[in-house]
C-alpha cells in the first residue's frame, strides 16, 4: 500500500536548522519489526509511527524508535508528529490542546502560533548522580569531576543525566570520547551572561548500541527534565531560551515556559519539509 510520510525539521529557527524526525502515517497495520526496520532505513535519529488512540482521551497515538530500540517518550519525536498529525488534517477534541498516546502515556501538546509545546512528564528517576556515575560522565565528557557545578539523574524515559558547567563556553568547548563501553545519556548545560536573549547552550550526547558516541541535535526530553531541574532548584526561572546544535551547524532553539500549576512546558517551531508517499 502507499503509506504517507512527512520529514519534519524540529526545534528550528530557519529551514534545516533543527532535529529533523521521519513520521509515518497509516501506521496501524505494521508490526514492532516492521516500524524498526523502516527507522533504521531512513537512518534520522527518530522515526515516529501514528496510529489510532487505544483511549477516548487521546487524539492519536505514537510509537517511537531509535535506530536500536523503541523509547516511551521522547521530545522532538512528540512536536514533529504532533505537528505532521495537525499538516495532514488532524482536529483536536480541545481547542488549541491536543493530547497524545505514547509509552509515557498521555502527553499534552498546546499550540501557539507557529509553534508547538509538549507538557513536561514526570520524571522516572531523578536525585544526585552517584559519584562512580559522575567519575565516568566526566571521563566521557573529557573534564575534571571538579569542573562540574552539579549534576542531577533527569531521566523521562531515554535515561538521562543531566550536568551542569559554569558557562555556555565550557559546554561549547567539551571534546567528549568517541567511544564508550557501555550505554550512557547525558546531557550538559552551562549558562549565557545575564541579558543575553538565550539563557542556556545544551549539547547531549548519547552511546549507540556499537559504542560510538553521538551528539544529539536538537532534544526535546533532556530540556524538559533538566528544566523541571534548574528551576526546582532555583537556578533557572521560567521563561527562558535555550540553543542547542551550535557546534553541529545547527541552530536549535528550546523554549521553556512554567504555568500557574508549575507544569514546564518545552516548545519550539516544526516545519515539514518534505512529504510524500511510499510503497510498504
């Protein structure tokens, strides 16, 4: 059958900037082979799979995959389907609210303008990292332990670490390892100057099931858990701005905002950039 598709360029500020994300529509006939076969073939770092709601509650439904594994919940992979679900015709039940199924659960996705914001989830384990954990992440980043102001567990599903440096420049300078021995995700951050429009430069880097070491574009679930961090602990307040990618090319753009029930809300822009059909 021809089964529709959109490339979404994700969290960007201009054409080409972002995480780009493969989402496949009509999906409901494809097995857990299928959907992890046609990832790996279009070889993004997500491919995301809509399929019908298993509840009244939800809008549509997602699968989400690596290249290696399926994830519960994952950032860009919720604002780029979300937004190719809106593209092909997709109503919300809730004016300007959409919710989404997912292995997390149900996840809410506003819409505001051209842009799009999920609704943080909770967090399956966060407290300090242990200092065995944080001897091995400052080997993969290449630091001392002693450059790291702090450093906290943000895991959402993908499992992550968040550290923290004392400026955007020590993020932008890390020369982590190209390899590491086992499966690690950590994501850094470090702050901009007082009165520069970005609070915060994030790099995030992931070990792939060969044990090579990937920095991430542009993500989504590491800014919402370590925002859910940096202002429950006072570092941060929302709303801010965070760039992530610059030494990628690119120029990611994260947008933090807080609601009156103090849920944190991780937005930024999608665009499809191509779409089509494909036989399988």
């Amino acid at each position: 059958m021809n089964r529709r598709f959109q490339l979404v360029d994700v969290f960007n500020d201009r054409p080409f900037s972002g995480n780009p994300l493969a989402v496949v529509l009509d999906a409901d006939d494809l097995d857990t082979a299928d959907m992890q076969r046609i990832t790996r073939w279009f070889n993004l770092s997500e491919t995301v799979f809509l399929l019908t709601p298993t509840t009244a509650a939800a809008d549509y439904r997602v699968r989400i995959f690596t290249l290696e594994r399926e994830l519960p919940f994952a950032g860009h992979p919720t604002l780029g389907s979300c937004h190719a679900w809106l593209a092909a015709g997709g109503r919300p039940r809730a004016e300007g609210l959409i919710t989404q199924e997912c292995g997390a659960g149900l996840i809410a996705v506003r819409r505001t303008g051209p842009s799009l914001a999920f609704a943080a989830p909770p967090l399956l384990r966060g407290g300090p990292v242990e200092t065995d954990a944080l001897v091995e992440i400052a080997r993969l980043l290449g630091i001392e332990v002693n450059a790291i102001v702090d450093a906290a567990w943000a895991d959402n599903g993908p499992g992550w670490a968040a550290v923290l440096l004392d400026s955007a420049a020590a993020v932008l300078a890390l020369e982590p390892a190209r390899t590491h021995p086992r499966r690690i995700d950590v994501g850094v951050i470090g702050p901009y100057a007082a009165g520069n429009p970005i609070a915060f430069e994030v790099r995030v880097f992931f070990s792939d099931q060969y044990g090579s070491v990937i920095e991430d574009p542009v993500t989504g679930s590491f800014n919402a858990s370590a925002a859910q961090w940096l202002i429950h602990s006072g570092r941060a307040r929302a709303p801010y701005l965070c760039a992530q990618g610059t030494r990628l090319d690119r120029s990611g753009r994260i947008a933090i905002g807080q609601d009156a029930a103090g849920t944190v809300w991780v937005g930024g822009r999608s665009d499809t950039l191509f779409s089509g059909s494909c036989g399988f």
